[in-house]
C-alpha cells in the first residue's frame, strides 16, 4: 500500500480509527484495535495476519496500534531493507 495523501487518525478508548484521502476520496479506511484491524465492518483480521498480508509478518502482533498510539507530533517508521516508510504529522 502507497499513500502521500492527507488522512484523518481519531483515538478512542479501545481503538484507533485511521482514513487516508486522496483528492478528496477515501481510499483507506481503517479501525485499529491492539489484537485485529477491520478494513471496514465486516472485514477483519487478526493483528498478525495484517502483518502478513500488508506489512511484514515478522513485526509484532500490535505494530500498527503501537505505532499509532505514540503520543509524539512526528512519527517516523523506517524499514529500508524491506521499502518501508511511515510517517505521520499530527497538526
């Protein structure tokens, strides 16, 4: 997944909703939770296998939710031997 768009993070008690948009369009929309991630209500998959589908599987089972929840302005991921980058700016 590449996205250089702007997107939306909302926190609530027990997960973190995540929206990507692109010219105004979402194109990723996604509720974070520290054990599974929906895509939308009915599509949901354990941490690990999002891992596994999307990311890489030998993360940790929470890296989405753990990397989401940093309470920084900046967050910055990098993974270079397998192309990944991260970054978040909170305004």
């Amino acid at each position: 997944m590449k996205f250089y768009d702007k997107g939306f993070i909302n926190y609530y008690d027990d997960h973190v909703y995540l929206q990507i948009l692109s010219a105004g369009n979402v194109v990723l929309d996604l509720k974070v939770y520290e054990d599974e991630v929906c895509k939308d209500a009915l599509r949901c998959m354990s941490s690990n296998e999002f891992n596994k589908q999307y990311i890489i599987s030998s993360y940790e089972e929470n890296f989405l939710y753990k990397l989401l929840t940093q309470n920084k302005k900046e967050i910055i991921f990098r993974d270079r031997p397998n192309g990944i980058l991260i970054k978040i700016l909170k305004d």
